[in-house]
C-alpha cells in the first residue's frame, strides 16, 4: 500500500507537471534540435558559439539590444571563449558614452572588456518607434523567456513563409508559421550567405540560425556547462551518502525487533 | 518533557543548567520516545525543517545582492545570475526550493489527513502547522513578485485585486496593500519586507509546532495511543535522526535534479520578461502549489463568491478535527474513509491541473466539480463517514501485532462496538 501510495504521488507530480506546456496550444508546436547544450551533460559547441556571436553583431545587434551581458563574457569559461585579445578587441570596436567628465561633459570611447554590450537604441521607446511600434525584445534571457526556449527561437528564425490565401498582412508585418498569431513584425533577416564566417563554415539560413541561436542560449545560461558539470558530482556525492547513511540506518536499526 | 531527570556530569554543566536547561532540553530531543513504526510518510517534517533554513540561508545571500526597486529589481536578478559567485545556484536553490518546499508540505499534510493526526489531542499541532502553510503561501507569493517579471506583475496585481472584492472598503485595502493606485514601487518594496519577516515568524511557529508535538508525541501509521517510553517507542537519537537523514538525502537528490537539470521547468517563462504595466500575458497563473486554490477562485462566476470560497477552502482545514466524527483515527482502519481520501487527492491534483487553464469549457465544469467535491469531503463526507463507518479491529499495541506476525483478532478490538 505504502509503495502504490507512493507510485500514486510520484506519478501524479511528473504528470502535473508535464501538462503544463499544454497550457496554450494556439500555434505549431516548434522544430526539435538536437542541441549539443541538451542533456544532462550537455555542453555548448565553442564553434558556434564564436559563429553565432558573429551574426548577433551583425545583424541581430543593429535592433536587438542585450544589455545584461558584459564583453568581457565572451571570454569566459562556458562560453564562446574568445581569447583576451580578441574580447578586447571586440569591446574596443565599440563606442562607449562614459562620464561625466570633471567638466561634467558626456564623452565616448573606445569600449572596455568590462563594459556592458552597446544597445543599438538609448531607451525602449526609442527602439519601439524606430521599428514599426513593436519593441525588438532585450536577447539577454530570450531563450529562458519563450516556451520552447532554443527550438522556439530556431523555428521562428527559419519559419518564414508567405501568407496563405485569405491572410492579409499590414505594411511591416511578415507572416511565420511559428510564431504567436503567426504575426511577427521582425523581417526575414536571414539570407543565404549574409555573413562570412572566420572559419570558412558556409553560412546557410539553417546554419546562421542554429548558431545563433545556440549564441543565445549561452547569452540565457551562461552558467549551464558549469551547472552540468557541478550537478553531476553533486549527484554522484549525494547518491553515494544516501547508500552510506542506508546502511548505517539499517545497522543501528537491527539492534531493535522492528523494519525501518 | 522526558520522564527520566537528566544530570549533567560536569559541575560547570550543572552550573549553567541549572540556570538555562538547555541540556535538559537537548537530552530531552535525543531521548524523546518515538515509535517505532513511523513510515516515511513522518519523515517529512525533517524534510521540511531543512527546506525552511535552506530558504533563510540562501534568501539572506540573495538579499545582499537584490535591489527591490521597480526600476532595477529585475536586472539586479541578472547580476545575481552572471556576476555574483555561485548566484545562480543559490537563487536556483531558492526558487526551486519554494516548489520543493511546498512538495513536502502537500505531503505533510496529506500525511496527517490519512493517519488522522490532526485528531484530538493533536489539534493545536494542525492548527500551527495550517498557520505555517499560510504564511507559506503569502512568503512565496511575495517572493515569486521579487524578480519583477511579467508574472510577478501580473499575478501580483491578479491576487491583490482580491481585496477589492470586498463590499464598501475593499478599494480602499487594495489601495492600502499596494501603497499606491496600481501595482508600482511601493508594492515591490513592502513586499520584500514582508517577504524577508515571514519566514522567520515561520520559523517560531515551528518551534510551536514541535513544542506541541513534544507534548502528546507523534501519532503513528496504527493510529494508536501507546506508552512512552516502551516497547512501541525507540529514542530520537539515533533511530529517527538517521532514518530522517536517509530521506532527507533521498529528497535532496531530486531537489538537486531541479536545480541542476532543469531549474526553470516549474517556473514561467514569461517571468523572464521584465514587468510590463501595459502589456498583460495571454495566460496569468500562480506558481503551481497555488493552482488548486486559483481553480477554486475561479470556479465561481462571482468575484466575491470566489474569493470567499478560496479562503473558505483553507480555513475550513483549521476546523477539521471538529467535522471528523470517527473514534480511529488512521485511515489503515477505516476501508470506507479511505478512499474518499484517495478522491479527495485525486480532487485536488485535478484542480491545480485545472488551475493551469484556462477559465472556460470543460475546464470550468472540472473545476466546479472538484470544488464541490472538495467542500463536500469536509462539510458531508467526514462527520458522515465517521458516524456510519463499520472500522476494522484496530490493534492493542504496535509491538503486539508485530512480534505475532500480524493484526490477530485475539489481540484487537473492535473500535465500532464501543461507538
């Protein structure tokens, strides 16, 4: 009884909890990757990582600001790890407003590895009325912020399509499978070529689309191939004292008449 | 207390026991008679002793390094998460140790409702624990706010607006509550206050709550009163110190597969957006320890009504050990009790599931019917079953039935001929 009582709960909890992403089922369900960052090892592709952060800079920075992270990231263990030369050469490519000075004037300059990523835009409204009125979201946390997390912001990314007859779309609005209301009023970005990659690899619509998207999910969590890591030592540990404190528990437990 | 006078061997011992027992109290712990049947069910309360101080401990760290302040409480969640040591495992820890935290007071309390513990003489032990899972719920709402994401928002403003239901005054509390004419600033930051004060107002609660305990002692899965100390009972130290420890490692790896694994899968993602007064999510819902509570809300096409049966569903728990008519009182005795008891789990489990969706359809009619049943069970089911219920013989002692392989009929009496 006690071990049905207990299969019962279990059961009940993972369903409770699996049902939840049915809350909402008004758009097709996004495409699965096989992310090398799933699982419980997981780990990001340091290539690219270093790739997608190309297209980031390239394209999706000229509207899309990601003002929680820092240049100096780039160079941090778990991410695109670029050397120190080159986030400091990637900050310095940067102007920076700094100040103010002891003349209490706003200056510029080259950026530092401690500084925080140059949105494109100086405040929300800004980068609203500059894009048709729809606010190009912060990426810093875009992955953990949308159900679907990486496959949703892939999907979106190559689920460009034109309108079935019988939808009309406003000027400035594109039509995507993926999307909520199949409505987005970002522009199909991607084309085949637009970048060129430093190592050669050839930049698809699908291949500039999984890099950066994985270049986002590592901008999310950047601390997952740390957390990966611990968590599997901190398991193994807690496993191993649970099967030392069993034992112990069932030792001190024989010295009476009854089960623990 | 403990029957035995207990004298420490030092004279400097002595010397300060006599003026502070703090020995006394401490040997009281080590040797306080437990049964010895206890399941796993009972080791809960340890369980959620460490939940109760891992939330402390982490949410002091976290304090250091939040802003509540509507402006930058959001990004300072980041600075937590990229730059501040080890700050996304001690706020993983801390969000996901509220849905641990509540996991183990589910069943706690479940627990108590299937052995019959809140009966007499246990009911002030229920009333402080029920009291301890309010401010539950109040201290994780108000921290769920804390990030300032569009769910804390929202669902701040969804739960707040409550009070405005309430006839002549009720704009005016909600005013009050918020400190300003809309969920702003003044709202985040009296919300952290109170969120940093609750738990150590459930800290002392607890301390009831133990204390109370410590006076009958533990009810156990036969639901008999015993002898303490006896056969029936081991002392604390080491017997339930170590079968405690053992679940609480059991627990701690699942928490740790949470935090390590997948750490926002019982979060929203919409939390990840930063609080936006002008834009309300498709969908607003509570954090999911709270969803039963929210079907209820919403099951009724009355604001006031709903929140009066809201309140209702918890506050009927505090007069449970009144409504239970039965003389016994662990369901293991009572066949008919008993599965009312796994509807009433079943219930509630399909209202947080219903609580997740939307108000309308099927699910509307599903949460109608699990809040009717869930009055039902308390207001009918209980004082009904326990009137008419034909109980199984329930044994003497717990060793007796033990030492002689099983509940003999020689050794038992039948409870429903006394009744």
């Amino acid at each position: 009884m006690i071990k049905s009582n207990l299969k019962l709960f279990v059961l009940s909890f993972l369903l409770l909890i699996s049902l939840r992403p049915l809350q909402s089922a008004e758009m097709v369900d996004p495409i699965k990757v096989d992310w090398s960052f799933k699982g419980l090892t997981g780990t990001f592709d340091r290539a690219s990582l270093q790739r997608g952060f190309q297209v980031y800079k390239e394209v999706c920075a000229s509207c899309h600001s990601m003002q929680y992270l820092s240049y100096r990231n780039l160079g941090e263990p778990g991410g695109p790890e670029f050397s120190e030369q080159e986030v400091k050469a990637i900050a310095a490519s940067f102007e920076i407003e700094d100040g103010p000075d002891s003349q209490g004037e706003m200056f510029t300059r080259p950026g530092k590895p401690s500084d925080k990523f140059k949105s494109p835009y100086p405040n929300v409204q800004a980068a609203t009325a500059a894009n048709g009125g729809a606010y190009p979201p912060d990426m810093s946390v875009l992955v953990k912020a949308r159900k679907g997390g990486a496959n949703y912001i892939y999907s979106v990314l190559v689920g460009y399509e034109d309108p079935p007859s019988g939808v009309t779309l406003d000027e400035g609005v594109y039509y995507n499978k993926y999307m909520a209301g199949n409505k987005i009023k970002m522009p199909n970005n991607l084309i085949d070529g637009l970048v060129e990659y430093a190592d050669g690899t050839e930049s698809t619509v699908d291949q500039m689309a999984k890099d950066v998207t994985t270049f986002l999910a590592w901008a999310a969590e950047p601390e997952l191939e740390e957390r990966h890591k611990t968590g599997v030592k901190v398991i193994i540990y807690l496993v191993l004292l649970t099967i030392l404190v069993y034992l112990s528990m069932k030792k001190i437990w024989s010295r009476i008449d009854s089960e623990v | 207390m403990s029957e035995h006078e207990y004298v420490p061997k030092s004279k400097a011992a002595k010397w300060f026991n006599d003026r502070l027992p703090l020995l006394t109290l401490g040997a009281h712990l080590t040797d306080y008679p437990t049964p010895k049947n206890l399941n796993y069910w009972w080791t809960f309360g340890g369980i959620l002793t460490f939940c109760l101080i891992t939330q402390i401990v982490t949410g002091i760290v976290l304090a250091m390094h939040y802003v509540a302040h509507a402006d930058l409480a959001f990004a300072s969640v980041e600075h937590i998460m990229r730059d501040v040591n080890y700050g996304w495992l001690i706020r993983y820890i801390h969000s996901n140790g509220a849905s641990m935290f509540f996991l183990a007071v589910y069943i706690h309390i479940f627990r108590s409702l299937f052995y019959g513990s809140y009966k007499s003489p246990r009911e002030v032990i229920w009333i402080i624990g029920l009291m301890i899972y309010l401010l539950m719920m109040a201290a994780a709402f108000m921290g769920y706010v804390l990030p300032w994401g569009q769910m804390s928002f929202w669902g701040a403003t969804v739960i707040t607006n409550l009070f405005s239901a309430i006839p002549l005054v009720g704009d005016s509390i909600t005013t009050w509550l918020w400190g300003a004419y809309s969920v702003d600033n003044p709202t985040l930051n009296r919300f952290f206050s109170l969120h940093y004060l609750i738990p150590f107002l459930i800290l002392g609660l607890v301390v009831l709550h133990i204390w109370a305990l410590h006076v009958p002692g533990n009810n156990n899965p036969v639901g008999i009163d015993i002898k303490k100390p006896s056969k029936d009972t081991v002392p604390f130290h080491p017997y339930i110190t170590i079968k405690d420890a053992f679940a609480l490692l059991v627990f701690m790896i699942i928490f740790a597969g949470f935090v390590f694994f997948t750490p926002n899968v019982l979060g929203h993602s919409d939390n990840y957006i930063p609080a936006n007064p002008l834009v309300t999510p498709a969908h607003i819902v509570p954090e999911w320890y709270l969803l039963p509570f929210y079907a209820i809300l919403r099951s009724v096409p009355d604001k006031l009504g709903g929140v009066i049966l809201m309140f209702s569903a918890i506050f009927i728990l505090f007069v449970l050990p009144w409504l239970d008519t039965s003389k016994v009182r662990s369901a293991v005795f009572r066949p008919i009790y008993r599965q009312f008891f796994w509807i009433l789990v079943i219930d509630v489990l399909m209202l947080g599931y219903v609580g997740a969706m939307p108000a309308e359809g099927i699910y509307l009619v599903l949460a109608r019917v699990g809040t009717i049943y869930y009055f039902l069970h308390f207001i009918v089911v209980m004082p009904v079953v326990g009137y008419l219920e034909k109980t199984d013989p329930i044994p003497m002692s717990i060793s007796e039935p033990v030492l002689s392989g099983g509940a003999e009929p020689s050794l038992a009496r039948k409870v429903n001929d006394k009744v």
